[in-house]
C-alpha cells in the first residue's frame, strides 16, 4: 500500500519532540508499504540529528502560487498553513495514496489526498490543540477548539500520543477507531551504555536540552537564567554546578544563551543520547502541558535521572511516571538539586521497565489493520 503523511515540517533531521513523534510513527509501518512523508514549510537550514533508520522519503508540497511569490516577504503562519491549498490542487491531486495521516493543522490538504483516492485518512493528534494554544495564552484557541472537534468528527480514526489525551478524546467521540500510540525511542542513540560526553569532572552537570527556539523551550531558558541560577548563587551551591545547554534552533539573541558565563551552551549536537549519558541531572522547568515532553522518554532511556515541573510531566507514560522527580517551584527545583549534589538521591529506572513498555507499544501497523 501507498502511505501518504501530511505534516507542517519535515522531521528529519529530527529538532523537536514532534519530529521525534512522527519518525517513530512513520518507520513503525511495515516496510512493505511505500511511505511518503509531505511537508508545508521550508525547511532549509534545519538542523539536529538523523535518526539510524529512516523507513519513508520526504517531500515539501510545492504550489504554483508560492512559486510566484517571494517566501521571505511572507509571513511564517501562512506559510505553515499554506491556504492556498484549499482552492488550488496542483500537485496534491496528483498524489496517489492507499491510507492518508495528517494533523489538524494539515487536514485541508490530507483530505484532498484522501478525496481524490478514496482513501481513508488518520488524524495523527501530537496534543489536543486548543488546549496547548491555551497554555500558551493564545487566543486562537478559541477557534480551533470547534475546528478540532470537527474534523475528529470527519476522520477514519485518530491516534493520540498521551493516554490523557485518548481518554480526552473518547469521553466525547466514543472509543471506536481512537488509538493511543505512545512515543518509542531510538535505543541505538538513547541508552544507557555507551559514549559520555565530558562536560567535566570538577562540577555537577545539569543539563537543559530541546529545540531552543519554541515559545516552551525560551520561556524554559528564562525561568534557568532569571530564577534557577539567581537561586543556586544565593545558596551558596552555583560555584559547584555547572548548567549546560544544547538544542537546535537558535535561541533569541536577547537571552545571549551563546555569551552567557554562567552558562555552558553547546549548540546542535548530533549524538543526544551522548550528551545526556554525560550529564548528572536533566532539568525541565516547561510551564505548559500538552501531549507527552518526549525529551523525558529520551533521559529515562539513557538512565539518567530528571527534576520536572508537573506541567511537562502531565502526559508521561504511567508506568514510567515514578522514576521522575516533580516539582512545581525554582525552590522546589533547588533544593531538589541540592539532594542530588550532595549524593542524597539518585534514581535509575530499571532495565526490564524500559523493555516492557517498548514491547507493548501499539504501533501504525495495528491502525491501518484496524481500519482496513
């Protein structure tokens, strides 16, 4: 069969959780089945790592109208959107598929595709949307809570990506054709053997890492610039501590995370697993909720220990949830912080709760057998 994936981005190389998400899901389907991949928005200069296996080719969805038009001039939300895909069909009629996926932000073209083949189509839910623009105040969330209702309603079947999500879901919609597929990882870069990078051995590492230009992420950044490191110096424990950063996508030139003394930032990385390997305690201070902060899966894979706040920490597997320490304040963080410099925690999840959870994750295969 013919599989045809609608995306805003192109997720290789992979920068974000959701590139991460989507590579997962993609190379899951057997490979058997020729799997396309469509991007919506330019992706030249994107940087971070390639993943060891790559089981689909990708593609950006060009238009005649963008042709005509000077990109830079453009603004980034249409050029996510791409509206002119709701009246121009160049180039996605000609797209054969067998099983179309795409997001909500993508469905305008996912269901050309899938019109124009009879082809069932999967709506691939990485959040519940109007809730994650909410946590971010933003007022389109009012829109897209309707819009997100809708076309659930018009899909063959949906995935989720949390378990709090799929039963957001199916109190409403009813639990047919509802999927939850929570993330897998890549256990040839995320384990705990292998490679260290040396940060060091004079001072403790903790280690912030994401895709550093997302709104989650830069406001992360302030709260361990503006709050953490004011706090660790006030303590009495900043001298012994050393914060270090990577990720892709630039930080804002405002927080002068590449200049900063008290910051060690490394930039793009191309082995992450390396990096966390190296590290003593991962911190993330996200204030937002949505999905699941696959950077989580990441650490705990590598057998790395991780201080969270309780909003990132919302859509974690459950049985993975009691090897993560959750704290809701800078305080809580510090102190936290303090147990584990002076050797008073440590936490490592066991081996065998890895493979049980990699052995019993629902994978693409088991939703297109379901709808076929």
């Amino acid at each position: 069969m013919k599989i045809v994936s609608v995306g805003l981005y192109n997720p290789i190389p992979i920068n974000s959780g959701s590139d991460s998400y989507i590579t997962f899901l993609l190379n899951s389907i057997d490979k058997a089945h020729s799997v396309k991949h469509y991007y919506l928005y330019p992706s030249n200069g994107k940087r971070g790592h390639y993943p060891k296996e790559k089981n689909f080719n990708s593609e950006f969805l060009n238009s005649r109208l963008l042709q005509k038009v000077n990109l830079e001039k453009v603004p980034k939300s249409l050029k996510l959107i791409r509206p002119e895909f709701l009246f121009e069909n160049t180039g996605v009629k000609e797209i054969n598929a067998d099983v179309v996926l795409c997001d909500v932000y993508t469905y305008h073209v996912g269901k050309t595709i899938a019109k124009n083949n009879n082809a069932p189509i999967i709506l691939i839910m990485h959040n519940v949307e109007w809730k994650y623009l909410k946590s971010y105040g933003s007022s389109l969330c009012f829109l897209m809570k309707p819009y997100e209702y809708y076309v659930q309603k018009k899909v063959d079947a949906i995935t989720t990506i949390s378990f709090d999500d799929y039963l957001y879901v199916t109190g409403y919609m009813g639990q047919d054709n509802i999927y939850y597929i929570p993330p897998n990882i890549d256990t040839t870069i995320f384990k705990p053997e292998g490679s260290s990078y040396d940060y060091g051995n004079d001072k403790f590492n903790l280690l912030f890492y994401g895709s550093l230009d997302r709104p989650a992420n830069i406001e992360a950044l302030k709260i361990i610039k503006q709050e953490m490191i004011p706090s660790l110096k006030k303590r009495g424990l900043f001298e012994k501590i050393r914060i270090n950063i990577f990720g892709s996508g630039v930080p804002p030139k405002f927080l002068n995370i590449d200049n900063d003394k008290d910051i060690n930032y490394l930039g793009t990385v191309d082995d992450p697993g390396r990096y966390i390997r190296g590290a003593d305690l991962k911190i993330v201070p996200l204030k937002h909720s949505g999905g699941v902060k696959i950077r989580l899966l990441e650490t705990l894979f590598c057998g790395k220990p991780i201080i969270t706040s309780k909003e990132a920490a919302v859509g974690l597997p459950e049985q993975l949830k009691n090897f993560v320490y959750v704290e809701d304040s800078i305080d809580g963080f510090v102190d936290l912080i303090a147990e584990f410099l002076n050797g008073k925690k440590e936490v490592k999840i066991p081996r065998e709760i890895i493979q049980e959870y990699i052995k019993n994750i629902m994978t693409l295969n088991d939703v297109i057998r379901g709808i076929y």
